[in-house]
C-alpha cells in the first residue's frame, strides 16, 4: 500500500430504517410538456429518462421508445430490432458518461444511444434477473434492485446483498446513494447498507469483542441461541456437542493472538478456556476420558433423564456432563492444548496439559485404541482401532482421517512429556498398520458434500506437522497435506488456505484466504439466504448444491468448512462465534501470511 499504509477491504454493514429517506428530485414526476408527448407510447410507460440523447421511454411490454427528429416523433426499439434483451423494463437511467441503462424483466443493459450495447449475455457482471429499480451513482456504484436482492456493481464485482440478512424483504422499489451508504426502499421494509473500510485487524477486534460478550459460557465458545431474529444480545449461550471441539479452537486462536501480540488480555482469554477444556476431562471421573459438553441447572435440558448426561457435582456446584464422546473433541483437545503448551503455558500449566493428553492417550491404549464410555462401552465415533480402521468397510470414510489422528495424539504426547514410549506406538502404527500411508491419503472425494473430516484432517496435520521432524515422515505428511488441499482448494476456504501455505513453504491461495475473510459479516447471525434460484449461479439442482462457493456476504454463514456448497439455509434464531475469523486471521498474522 502507499506510504505504508495498511490495506483495506469494504464491510457492508445494515440498518434496518423506520422509513425510506425520499429525495424529491428523484421521485419527481414529468412535467406537463413531457407527459403530453408520452400519451403517444404504445403500451403503459413504466419509466423514462431525459438527458443528453434525448427522452426515452421505458414501457411494461413494448420495449423502450425514443423521440427525436424535428417533429419529435417516437421510435421504438424492441428485442426483435436490437439486442435489447427483454421488453419488459422496469427503470431508465442516464449515466454521466452519457450511456443510458435500461433495467426489466430480463437483467439491465446499457446502451450508447446508436448501435453499441452491453447485455448480460456479453457482461458478467451485469444483473441477468428481473430489476425493478435502479442507482447509477457520481461515486461509480451502480445498484439495481431485484426480488428480495440488492445488487452492487461495484469496483468490478457484482454484490448480491439478499433479504433477510441485508434487506427486509420484496421487491426492491427504490434507490438512493448518499456518501458511503445505500437505501433501499422494499416492499416489506428500508434498510440503509452503509460500505466501510476496514482493516482485517479492525474487523478481528469486533470479532473478539462479540465473542467475549456473547459466546462464553464458563470459559466454553459456543453459538448463541437469539430470543428475537437478529439481536445479539437477546437469547443465551447454548451447549453443542462438540463444546471441547469448538473450545480447543478458540484456545488455539488465542494463543496465536498471544504469540503475535504479546498481550496479556490474549492470554487471559485463552487461559480461561483452557480450564474450561480441562474440566472436561476432569469431571468425569474416568481417568483420561473427555465429556463432550457440561451443562447447569437452569439450561435447556438439564435433569430431562437423557442418558448421555451424566450427574457431577464440583467447586461450582451440581451439573451434568455429556458423554459419546467422538473424535472431534478429541482432536479439538490435542489442538487447542498443544498451541497453548508452546505459546503461552507456564510450568503449572505444562503440567496440567502434559498429565491430561497423557491420561487420554493412555486410556486410548488401553481400551484398544478406542475411547470407553461410563457405560464401560466403545463411544460411537470414538476408535482409531488397526483392526476396524483397515479391515472393516464400515470404517473405510474414517480409514485415513483417524489414522491420521491417532499419529497426531501419540505424537503430541510425546512433544508435551517426552515419554518414548508414545513415539514407539507411533512408529508402529506408521509402519506396521501403515497408518502413515493411510494418512497420505486420507481425502477421499465425497462430491464435496461431506466436510466434518476436513476441519478434522486439517486440525490434525498442522498439529502433526509442528512436531514432526523426521524429513522422511514429514514428506509423506506434507504429500497428505498437499493432495487434501488441492481437493479443497475451490472452496476457497481461508484458514486451510493459510494451513497448506504456511507447511508447505509456498502461497496456497492466500490472497483469496485474505477476500474471504473480508467478505465474513460482521454479526456472523445465520440469516436466512436464498441462492438457489439465481440464474447467476452454479448450483446443481440434483444435488442440490452449488458447484461453485458464493462470497461469504452472500452464503449461509456457518463454522470452519461446512457447506460451502450450500446455497441456502439459516434461521435467524442463531449467531456463529467470532473463532470462525479469529483462528484463520491469528494463524495467518503468526506465520506472515497476514502483514500487521
């Protein structure tokens, strides 16, 4: 950037208006002189617009007419005599340039007042559905408003600013810009969409601060459930099945901030989750076997019989603890624990994370390399057992993933304590069971319709991958690595972008990881979204799912990974915490990918 200065990326941020602020000029009618002359349109005038090449009138199913000549007569120009795409037209509007855009049923498409257009047909970035209303702004944004969609044409991209996450809903009637904002009048509402510029830095402390005011419970991340559509600050924080997973992602995030930062309120954060990590292992009483989530009394559930809760009583008071406990927690304990261990532990704290992956890894040993429940039976999703793992197809979609796993808890272990014995089990399961060349290719295509394994295998390998020195293993890794990203590189998401570049020593799309995280909402609240009528889109109707990912403005939001393919989807009644920024923006700031 010039002299230095950081570089920025637009942040739409809504507002929802009691009304449409009207600007007289532009709702002003035609005068007397005018409207005589349009008596002589055939069909009903929907529009018109007076500049330099002269009056044009835009009608409901005749196309667009055009008086000149001395004797001002009309002609008309339909889309049987030019390549005007429909004569349904909706709005008219003349830019400085001169050029006249026309908006209707068919898209918008501008025309010189000769022979020369641009259609959608020639122009990607043109609207190709239904515009009812159009802004051809001083500043260079053009808006056009379509069904339940604000379209922004803006420095070469098309924006699709959907109801109800940017808009109340309806048609889009009316359009105004004024500075840095948008209006836009709807038939269910106004909304003001102001463009801001911000830092990546900036927007990652409005994520921290949502997160620390209302996605904490005890030290747990977890979504919080909205008491009314879109108010953060109604409803409560809930309990998921996956607390220790989503936990061990913010700790890990922290730590970074810590590392890059040197921030004692960094620290302080991830210390507080890290307890609330440990505590899962700690409650239940089973040496080395971790709760999935802990719940209170007063929280929706609590004391209902289910058998997945389990009593406890500690220091705060009663609860329960949820067991079933899967792979997931496990891999989000070894990898929020391990960043704090290197980052920001003290001695104590060493202890702490040394004796409880020890005890879990332990209790995988022991139990056959699976996790044993209070029932004193196998959890469901909890095994990294050879046996299952390469010789029963039941198991063939987790073959790769948990072998891969299994390598990273004995080989964390190993790091935290520096016990061999985790290193032999390691190298026997490399080699004996071939777990390494499981791992090597552990991505196996699902069509893209599956992503839990991939925050899984990704969360695994970069844990891996900083313990692993050994250049002969590292190699079959780094090739796991590199083939898992290559399958995920098309959607485009950020933090595996920035894990595959950071291991294997090149840019894997970081310039895109960097847009992408530009493009998260700032409230990260799961708006309902509907994408999947678009004709500008690539979605497989079959499947239903897209075949290309949609700008984060414009998807479902949702965590690391999921759906990215989804075109529709959200509720309103649930906000997503911050981590989801927070982690792929820290990683990249600890390893350079991100400058300051």
């Amino acid at each position: 950037m010039p002299n230095g200065d950081p570089k920025t990326y637009p942040v739409f941020v809504r507002t929802f208006l009691p009304e449409f602020p009207e600007d007289p000029a532009a709702s002003a009618a035609p005068d007397a002189h005018t409207s005589a002359r349009l008596r002589h349109v055939e069909g009903d005038v929907t529009c018109t617009a007076l500049g330099a090449g002269g009056l044009y009138a835009g009608t409901a199913q005749s196309g667009l007419w055009h008086m000149f000549g001395k004797r001002a007569v009309w002609h008309t120009i339909s889309k049987s005599t030019s390549p005007l795409p429909g004569d349904s037209i909706h709005a008219l509007q003349y830019d400085s340039c001169g050029m006249l855009w026309i908006a209707g049923d068919a898209g918008v498409c501008i025309y010189d007042g000769t022979d020369f257009w641009r259609t959608p047909a020639d122009m990607d970035t043109l609207p190709q559905s239904p515009v009812y209303s159009l802004c051809i702004a001083e500043n260079g944004w053009r808006c056009f408003g379509g069904q339940d969609a604000l379209l922004l044409l803006m420095d070469g991209q098309l924006h699709y600013l959907g109801a109800e996450r940017w808009l109340p809903g309806g048609k889009v009637l009316q359009i105004a810009v004024r500075g840095n904002a948008i209006y836009a009048k709807c038939e269910a509402g106004s909304a003001k969409i102001e463009v801001q510029r911000m830092t990546l830095e900036e927007k990652a402390q409005i994520y921290q601060a949502n997160t620390e005011l209302y996605h904490l419970r005890e030290g747990f991340v977890a979504p919080r459930r909205l008491a009314q559509t879109g108010d953060l600050a109604s409803g409560h924080v809930g309990h998921t099945d996956n607390d220790g997973l989503w936990t061990g992602v913010y700790v890990a995030a922290q730590a970074l901030r810590y590392a890059v930062t040197q921030g004692e309120a960094a620290r302080a954060c991830a210390a507080n989750s890290l307890r609330a990590m440990l505590k899962l292992t700690a409650v239940t009483g089973i040496p080395g076997f971790t709760a999935r989530a802990i719940r209170r009394p007063g929280a929706r559930g609590y004391g209902d019989g289910n058998a997945e809760w389990i009593p406890f009583a500690d220091e705060t008071g009663a609860g329960e603890w949820k067991c079933e406990t899967s792979s997931d927690e496990m891999v989000g304990q070894f990898f929020g624990q391990s960043y704090y261990f290197d980052l920001c532990a003290d001695a104590a704290e060493k202890a702490q994370i040394r004796d409880t992956l020890c005890a879990i890894v332990d209790h995988m040993l022991q139990n056959d390399y699976r996790l044993c429940d209070a029932d004193g039976l196998p959890t469901t999703w909890g095994n990294w057992n050879p046996s299952d793992l390469n010789h029963d197809s039941k198991w063939f979609w987790e073959r790769g993933v948990n072998a891969a796993e299994m390598l990273m808890f004995l080989r964390t272990a190993h790091h935290v304590s520096g016990d061999e014995k985790y290193l032999a089990v390691y190298d026997m399961l490399a080699q004996r069971h071939h777990y390494l060349l499981n791992a090597v290719r552990h991505k196996i295509d699902d069509g893209h319709d599956c992503h839990i394994d991939d925050k899984l295998a990704m969360f695994t390998f970069d844990t891996l991958l900083r313990y692993e020195t050994r250049p002969s293993v590292r190699a079959y890794l780094l090739d796991g690595l590199c083939h898992h990203w290559r399958y995920e590189r098309v959607e485009q998401t950020p933090l595996w972008n920035f894990i595959a570049s950071a291991h294997l020593g090149r840019s894997c799309d970081v310039d895109l990881a960097c847009a992408g995280l530009a493009q998260f909402p700032l409230d990260l609240i799961t708006y309902p979204v509907h994408n999947s009528h678009r004709p500008d889109v690539a979605y497989d109707a079959q499947r239903r799912q897209l075949t290309v990912p949609l700008p984060y403005t414009e998807a479902p939001i949702d965590r690391f990974g999921h759906e990215r393919f989804a075109a529709d989807g959200g509720d309103g009644c649930t906000a997503i915490y911050g981590t989801i920024f927070l982690l792929p923006y820290w990683y990249g700031r600890y390893h350079g990918l991100i400058e300051a």
